[in-house]
C-alpha cells in the first residue's frame, strides 16, 4: 500500500504525520500544498477533503483528515513501534498527554507564534497594544512549557523509552519556539525567550535528542532550507 500526505510545510498538524510516519520507519509520498496560494481551498483538493485542510492521508481507498486519528490508524494498520505505548497505562498516559498538547499547546504557540513567523512582524513598540498582546501569549507559552519540562527526566521520551505520539504532537510546538528564537531574536529575548535551553534544560534536550532520531530529517518543513 502507498501511503499519500496531503500537507503545507511547516504546519504543525501535518508535521504531527510526517513524525509519526517517520517514527515507524514507514515510506511514504508528501504532496506540499502552497498556504500562499490557498491550494488546499481549491475545488481539486476539496474533492478530497471537503474542510480544506491539511493533513489528508490517502491509503488504499482509506482517506482521512485529521492528525490525531491518522497517528491512531496508522498504529492500527501497522503495528510495529507503536505510537500509543506498548500496555494500558503507557496508552492512556500517551493519549492523555496527546490531546492536552493538541489543545493548549497548540493555541498557546498558535497565539503567540502566527504573527511573529507567519505575518512576520517587526518588534512592536514597548506600550503598544500590540506588545501587550504578545507578552500575555508568551506567559501562555511559558507555562505550557513549564509544564513539559516537569514531565521530563526519568525517560528519555514524555512516556516510556520509545518516542510516541506525544513526541509526533509536541515536537513541531517546540520546534517553532526555536525556529523563531533563529530567526527573530530581538522579539523574542522581548519576550521571555532570550535563554530558551536554560530556562528549559530537559525540555531542550528532549527537543534535540528528537530532531536526531534517525531520518527525523525528512520530516523537517523543506522551506526551512530555501533561501
């Protein structure tokens, strides 16, 4: 069966897939949909996925739309290295931890996040409304992080020795707060963020000892490398 991903580079939901695609060692193909021209709002892909929106799975007639549930029928159809732990606890606890991050950690980065890499706007002015937005989305974040880095320490992952799930939904959050550290650091050391890996020790490593997993490349937003 050839697996098919319907996706925009760089969005955090299709990168969920592209993780756990990657975790289980799967091949599959990556059809990049341009957020510029609003593809994935044409009428050839809302034959596919009448929402329009990205991430789609095509799968031998199997058409899904949704990141969690695909990273779920993904560990059903191909069982081996499991996403959702290996016991009852290790499921629930992966579960548990997936759908906290898809909702607040997601909207929290969403927040903050859209206009400093998405709009790309400069540094606002330090009373400015603008600012105060900004700052009350960073504590947002901060606490979401706070949060993660209590989790860490006794395993190498958020639950067990095996990455999971958690990995696949909270990697691409981290990895923006990064992404954006590299690329607007004025804004960013405004903002709280100024020492990241000290501020998140745990977290920190945890988030590079995931972007070096094997072939963790592959599931990288490739605009990152245009110039």
């Amino acid at each position: 069966m050839t697996i098919k991903l319907y996706t925009i580079s760089g969005a955090p939901r299709g990168w969920r897939v592209l993780i756990g695609l990657t975790l289980k060692g799967l091949e599959y193909k990556v059809q990049y949909l341009q957020a510029s021209t609003k593809e994935h709002k044409q009428p050839e892909f809302l034959k596919i996925n009448p929402r329009g929106t990205v991430p789609v799975i095509e799968c031998d007639g199997v058409i899904m739309n949704d990141s969690i549930a695909i990273l779920a029928w993904l560990d059903r159809e191909y069982p081996d290295k499991p996403l959702f732990g290996q016991t009852n606890d290790e499921a629930g606890e992966i579960w548990q931890l997936t759908m906290e991050c898809s909702d607040y950690l997601r909207d929290a980065i969403d927040t903050l996040f859209r206009p400093i890499l998405v709009e790309n706007i400069t540094l606002p002015k330090a009373d400015s409304e603008d600012m105060k937005s900004l700052l009350a989305a960073s504590k947002k974040v901060q606490v979401e992080c706070t949060y993660l880095e209590s989790l860490l320490g006794a395993t190498p992952f958020f639950v067990g020795h095996a990455p999971s799930a958690a990995e696949a939904v909270i990697f691409p959050e981290i990895r923006l707060i990064k992404r954006a550290i590299d690329r607007k650091p004025e804004i960013m050391q405004e903002l709280g963020f100024g020492n990241f890996n000290k501020s998140y020790p745990k977290l920190s490593a945890w988030r590079d000892r995931i972007e070096a997993l094997p072939n963790m490349e592959k599931a990288m937003p490739h605009h990152w490398n245009e110039k």
